[in-house]
C-alpha cells in the first residue's frame, strides 16, 4: 500500500468519525440542526426541533454507519502496516468505493453539496490510489 493511500485512508476516516460524532452526539444541538436541516429537506414545512427529533433515530443509525466506514478504512491501513498490503489495499479500495458511492448519492439526494463533494473525492482518491497497487 502506497503511502498516498494511507494518507487518503486516514482522510477518509477522519471525515466519517467527524459525521459519527455530528450524527450521534451533536444532532441534539438546536444550532447544529438547524443549520443542517434546510440543506437535508430543504421543502419541508416542520418546526426544526420537531423534525431534528423525528430524525434522531435515523441519525443514530446514520452515524454508527459512518463509524463502521471509518474502521474500515483504519483496518486496511492496519492490514498493510501489519504484513499483508494486498488485503489492505483491497480493503481500502472498497472503502474508496463506498465512500465514492455514498458521496455521489449524497450530492444527488440533498444539498450538503460540500460534505457530499469531501466524501465523494476522498473515495475516489482512495479507490483510484488501491486500483494503481
């Protein structure tokens, strides 16, 4: 595994631990909701706090999701650090991946365009970066 990737790897797993904890630990924040809501349903016509708390659970789930990314990408840095930099590269190309597909559905689905934009570009650093060896 190139050390390249290891960096994007690293990106890409700091990004998705900074979304875990907005999801699961920041969402309660009137101000934090606020601001993200017209960018997640820009049509609706809910109080915000009535519809942060309706979401919550999604969120939760959301961010734990986001977590699991984020180990992802730490394992394949580990896997090449630790004597197998093909498992590892694999395995990042395929966080590469999710993150890419994740970033494009997030781009098309809302207007978090610049979240979307991080996440989609760090994938395909990542994916490109595995598919070079």
């Amino acid at each position: 595994m190139s050390g390249s990737l290891r960096i994007v790897l690293i990106l890409v797993a700091a990004f998705h631990v900074i979304a875990f904890i907005g999801e699961v630990f920041l969402w309660p924040i009137p101000a934090l909701h606020e601001a993200l809501l017209p960018g997640i349903n820009p049509d609706s016509t809910l109080d915000p706090a009535d519809e942060a708390a309706v979401l919550a659970g999604l969120f939760l789930n959301i961010g734990f999701y986001n977590l699991m990314v984020a180990a992802g990408a730490v394992l394949a840095v580990m896997l090449a650090k630790r004597g197998n930099p093909g498992a590892g590269r694999i395995m990042g190309g395929y966080i590469g991946a999710f993150a890419l597909v994740a970033g494009v559905v997030l781009f098309f689905s809302s207007a978090l365009t610049g979240g979307a934009l991080v996440q989609g570009l760090l994938g395909a650093l990542a994916l490109g970066l595995a598919l070079r060896g």
